[in-house]
C-alpha cells in the first residue's frame, strides 16, 4: 500500500485522534501537542507530493516520540494513533 493511500484512508481517523491525544494527555504528554503539529504537517506534505518535507517531519516524528515508544500511562487511542504514524513511516520508507 503507497503511503498516500493509506493516509487517504485514515486521514479522518488520525485528524480525530492527534486532535483527541493533546486533550487527553497533553498535560503529562506534552509531545502530543507536537505529535499533532507534526501530522497536519505531513498531511500537507504527502497530499502535495513534498517528498523531502515528508522524510523531515518523519525524522521529527520519530525524535519526538522516541521511534514511537509508548508512554505507560496513556490510552488506546494515543497507542493508535501512534501506530498509525508508526505505520505510515514505514510505507514512506518503502515508497
């Protein structure tokens, strides 16, 4: 699967969901408010075939979470959205 078309398929889901962890959790989750930063900024790059912006914000995904290590104490919907993200990063490797 191309990354743009996953993305296209989960883009609803992960709006909702980067928006719903920096509610949740960003009080002790700080990086959430990145982590959402970031994705709106990939949604943008992969949607305008911005190859080099794509592999950048990948990169600071990758630094912000840690290459997306969980936290313990956080919710099933920032475990998915993490391995959405997580998801995505590997389809932009193969692509």
């Amino acid at each position: 699967m191309a990354l743009k078309e996953y993305l296209t398929e989960n883009q609803e889901k992960l709006d909702l969901y980067t928006t719903a962890i920096t509610r949740a959790h960003g009080k002790n989750h700080p990086e959430a408010f990145a982590v959402r930063d970031l994705y709106t900024e990939l949604e943008a790059a992969v949607f305008n075939d911005k190859k080099e912006k794509t592999t950048r914000v990948f990169k600071e995904l990758r630094q912000v979470t840690s290459n997306y290590e969980m936290p313990n104490d956080v919710c099933e919907t920032y475990e998915a959205t993490f391995h959405m993200l997580e998801k995505m990063d590997q389809l932009q490797a193969i692509n």
